[in-house]
C-alpha cells in the first residue's frame, strides 16, 4: 500500500515537473540580473541538505544560457543614464591641462648662478676656463646641438713693478654650437665666459680680476641668457642656420672672437646677417641695445629698433645709446661686437649700463653709492659676486634674465624665420 503511495507521489511529482516547464516556456520570464542564474546553480549544488529536485527538462539549460546572454547584451545594448553619460564621456576627451612651462629667463638664472658658483677665475688659459668650455660643450649638446670647443695659442703683455715686461703664453679655448637651418644664412649668438685676467701687478695689488672673481654680470649673465635663448630655439626649424659662440679671452682685446673671425671663410662672413653679442646684463640701470658703426640703416630697423618695440610691447625698460662725440647715437663700444662690426658684419649688442653717466661712453654702470663706490662691478672680486649682488640689488638677476629673454626669443624667431608651431605639427601629421 505504501509502495503503491509512493510510486503515485512519483508520477504526479514528475508530472508537475513537465507541467512547470511547460508553463515556464509559455509565460513571459522575469528579467534575470546578470550573473542571477549562475549564484542559483551555485547555491543549489552547494546546498547538500537540500531535498532532490527532478532533472530540468530537456533543453532548459541552454534556453537559460541563452536567456543570461540576451539579458547581458540588452543591458549592454539599451541606454541607461549611466551608460548615456559613460557614452558621452567617451566622445568627449577630458580636456587636460597643458603642460606647464618655465617662466622665461629662469633657465637663464639658473646657468649664472651655476657657472657663477662653480667656475670663478675663468681667466684665458686657466684650468677653471678650460673646465668652464667643457661644461658649455656639454650644455650645448644635451640639448642637442652639434657642438665643440676650439683651442688656440696666444699670448699677451704683463707688466710687472719693476717696469719689466713678460709675454704670457696660454691655451685660449671658446666653445661652438650650431642648428642648421634650410639655408646657409646665419646668425650667429655670442656672449664671452672669461673673467678678466690682471695685466700687471698693480691689477693684482688693486684686486682686479683673478681666480676668485665669479663674474655674474661680467659675463656668467650673458652666457646665461645665450644658452636660454639655444634651449628655447632647439626644436623650432628655421629658415636660417643659428650659431652660438661662447668666447673666451674678451678680457684679452677679444683674442676669442679675432680667432674665430679670422678662421671665418669669405662665404661664411658673407652668409652672416647679424651678430647678437651678450655683455654685462645685471649691474647696470638700464638695457640698451646697440647697432655696430658699419650696421646698414636698414638692418638696425629691423634689429635694434626691432627689439626696442618688443620691449615697449612688453613694457620692459630699454633704450639706446643717446649719442656723443666719440660714440655715435646707436652704437657702443668696448665688447666682442667691435671685431665683427669692424668686418663690415650687422651687428646687434646688448647691455645693462648708464650711458648719462661719468664719461658718457657706459663704462660707468650705475650712480656712485656706498653699495657701489666706483659705480661699477666689473671686474671686481668683492663686488661681482652672487652673495652681492643678491643682497644689493634684490630679484635683478632674474628680472633682467626675462626681460633680455622675453625681447631677442621672438626677435630672433623673426629674424630667423622660425617656422610656426602649427607649420611644425602639420608636418608631423604627415610623417
């Protein structure tokens, strides 16, 4: 009887079973969750106190599977405001912020004080000069110029108590870099690293020059702001091929800049437009810019007055020299430009001085004060040194290394022809 009872409950469990299934693939099923029908088999299987179920019927597995993946694929398919917003995210890239860039003339500022601090007594011909070139070659190349040092022997007339006098034989060293540009036109950017070498033992007892003078404004500051001026221009292609002269031997009637003219091939000079000297850039009032005594009124427009826009532009201080007998309106004197102009090459010099002052030919920097009893630095150990000059004339060293920066980058861009940025990025699509 109760065999009979059980095989009955059997059938008719079975039988409920098939009707289920049936039922369950004519009604419309709920919407599963992703992953829903997956937990409920792991629940099942893991479940052991569970009572037996009957096995499902035939195709049910897969018509689940199935089920799961169209689910999935409506999810993935029907637009939800969450998956609008991601959608949107994607079609529209997040703007990202451009890069920042350094302040102009704080590289600049940063090459003084280094060379300032680690090269003092660069004088002609001294270990400190010849390790000095050394690091400039290297500046250069980092950035990638071709670059290197060019040595020579020369001599110069020291003067001793006794009224004797010595000829002091040395190895001169200047450093060269260049940028080819789509022509052979050149300009070429220069700016001497010596420190002044005393000629004569009176010099010496005056303490003049020698190997403790660091040279900021004479001349750490104006190979500073040339080898800014090499970093800003190394990726910008250039109609004309720009040259960066590092001379030494200024101080010594310019033996760094005669030798280099004199190696110069008549082709070269003639390919030269413009020679942009540094000199003397921190002590001084004021900025000048100059133009040599054989530049073409014309070639001073476009350089010289060039510059003194921009600097009006920017509301930088800056002027020219206002003329006297000895030295024409314009013009100046006494630096690396001298030997180039004197060639009958253009010439743009820059320098930081006061030309109403003493003898009115800008020897004289700036007005005699306790600070500055002469009214000069150069050449002067206790006065031409970063300790102070930062004490006594606060924020000029990285003043006037933007303000020189912020005129010649976008005049020599000019006179260069520098291909604009959007020029240089269509170019590169192409490649």
């Amino acid at each position: 009887m109760f065999s009979r009872f059980c095989l009955r409950a059997a059938v008719m469990m079975a039988a409920f079973g098939y009707i289920t299934s049936i039922s369950a693939s004519t009604k419309p099923a709920k919407e599963a969750s992703l992953g829903q029908f997956a937990a409920e088999h792991s629940l099942i299987s893991n479940s052991t106190n569970a009572p037996a179920t009957t096995e499902p019927a035939p195709g049910q597995f897969a018509a689940e599977q199935m089920l799961l993946s169209t689910v999935s694929n409506t999810d993935k398919a029907l637009p939800t405001a969450k998956s609008a917003k991601k959608a949107k995210e994607k079609k529209e890239p997040k703007k990202t912020k451009p890069p920042k860039t350094t302040p102009l003339g704080q590289f600049a500022a940063q090459q003084i004080r280094h060379i300032a601090t680690h090269f003092p007594g660069r004088m002609a011909g001294s270990p400190t000069e010849l390790l000095a070139a050394d690091y400039l070659k290297q500046q250069f190349a980092n950035m990638g110029y071709s670059s290197n040092t060019r040595s020579f022997n020369a001599q110069y007339l020291y003067s001793k108590n006794d009224t004797s006098e010595d000829w002091n034989k040395i190895i001169v060293t200047s450093v060269i870099a260049a940028k080819k540009g789509k022509q052979n036109k050149q300009i070429i950017i220069m700016a001497h690293f010596d420190t002044y070498t005393p000629h004569n033992d009176s010099e010496v007892g005056n303490n003049l020059g020698g190997s403790a003078l660091q040279g900021v404004d004479d001349n750490a500051s104006g190979v500073g702001v040339m080898l800014e001026l090499a970093q800003q221009m190394k990726d910008i292609p250039t109609a004309y091929t720009l040259r960066f002269l590092a001379t030494s031997g200024e101080e010594l009637k310019s033996l760094g800049a005669k030798n280099y003219l004199r190696r110069m091939t008549q082709e070269e000079r003639d390919d030269t437009l413009l020679v942009i000297n540094l000199d003397n850039l921190i002590t001084g009032d004021q900025l000048y810019f100059h133009s040599g005594r054989n530049t073409a009124p014309e070639v001073a427009k476009i350089t010289r007055d060039r510059a003194l826009e921009i600097a009006q532009l920017y509301d930088i201080p800056a002027a020219i020299n206002p003329g006297s007998e000895k030295y024409p309106k314009g013009t100046g004197c006494c630096s690396d430009h001298t030997v180039f102009d004197e060639a009958k090459m253009p010439i743009l010099a820059v320098e930081a001085t006061n030309w109403s002052l003493g003898d009115k030919d800008g020897y004289q920097q700036t007005a005699v004060s306790p600070q500055f009893t002469q009214g000069v630095t150069w050449h002067r150990p206790q006065y031409d040194n970063l300790q102070y000059l930062e004490s006594n004339l606060p924020g000029r060293i990285d003043q006037r290394s933007h303000d020189i920066v912020q005129i010649l980058l976008p005049l020599i861009k000019e006179l260069a022809q520098a291909q604009p940025v959007i020029e240089q990025e269509k170019g590169k699509k192409k490649k």
